[in-house]
C-alpha cells in the first residue's frame, strides 16, 4: 500500500513535466529572430509585451547585444557566444518601446524590436522570412578555393 502512494504521485508529476515540455503549452508567447553572418531575420520585429529569444543560423558563432541608452550603461542583454544551431536564452520584453539588438561583432548589423507603448497588444509581426537564408560560407566546398588576407596600402 505504501508503494502505491509514492508511484502515484511520481507518475503525476512525469505527467505534468512531459506536458510542460510540448509546444505551446506555454502560458506565454516566445519570439525567435534569427541571427547569421547576414544580419537578422527578420529585420523589424513588432511583438506584443513577450518573450525574445535569439537563434544562431550561421555558420559561426555570433553574440547578440543590446546596449544600454545611458553612456557607460554597459549592457542591457548579452546572448553569450551562440554556437551554429543553439538559441538564446529567453529575454522579457515587458516594457512598452523601441528596442535596438545588434550583433557584437558586426553593429551594422542589428533588429528592431518594437512593443506597444498606448495598448497591452497590437498585430505582431515577426516572423522569419524562410526565404532569406545566410549567406554561404567562402571557400566553403570548393576544390581549389583559395582565401588571401587583406593588406592595407597605406
């Protein structure tokens, strides 16, 4: 009989874990940009007060930033070096505004997250593109691909 009340409540709570795992049994929504050697996908995100996560399509480690808008501030969001498939952790967007993400290596390339600032919702768009694919690799299955460094002439 004792055996009975400890595998019970152990098999209702494998339950309740594999049921959390399946997607959308979340009680919040979560947006994913993707980020490669050729920006972000997409480019402009207009999301409700949700999460925000980051995922690496490229084919090198990219970080993802946010930088605070006070000097000195530091930053606001750091991904971490983003191995070639891994995601972000998820980042809350509760507050209403124009959110500025860029990549660490390359702030030329950057997102904008916007969230409602007069309603607690509005029509999100963010979905990537899956059109827009990184560009390849150089050199990248090519025989007799040949890669020379740059050298300034000054």
């Amino acid at each position: 009989m004792t055996g009975r009340r400890v595998v019970l409540p152990a098999v209702l709570l494998v339950a309740l874990a594999a049921a959390w795992a399946l997607p959308g049994a979340h009680a919040y929504e979560v947006r994913t940009i993707e980020v490669s050697e050729g920006g972000f996908n997409p480019s402009m995100c207009q999301m409700n007060r949700e999460f925000l996560r980051f995922r690496n399509v490229g084919t090198t480690p990219r970080r993802v930033v946010r930088h605070s808008p006070t000097p000195g501030g530091g930053l606001l969001f750091d991904s971490g070096w983003l191995a070639p498939g891994e995601v972000s952790r998820e980042e809350y967007m509760g507050f209403p505004g124009t959110f500025r993400f860029e990549d660490y290596e390359n702030p030329a390339n950057y997102v904008i997250v916007m969230t409602p600032v007069w309603t607690p919702t509005w029509n999100v768009t963010c979905f990537p593109d899956p059109a827009r694919q990184p560009p390849p690799p150089p050199c990248r299955g090519q025989v007799h691909c040949l890669r020379v460094p740059a050298v300034a002439q000054d």
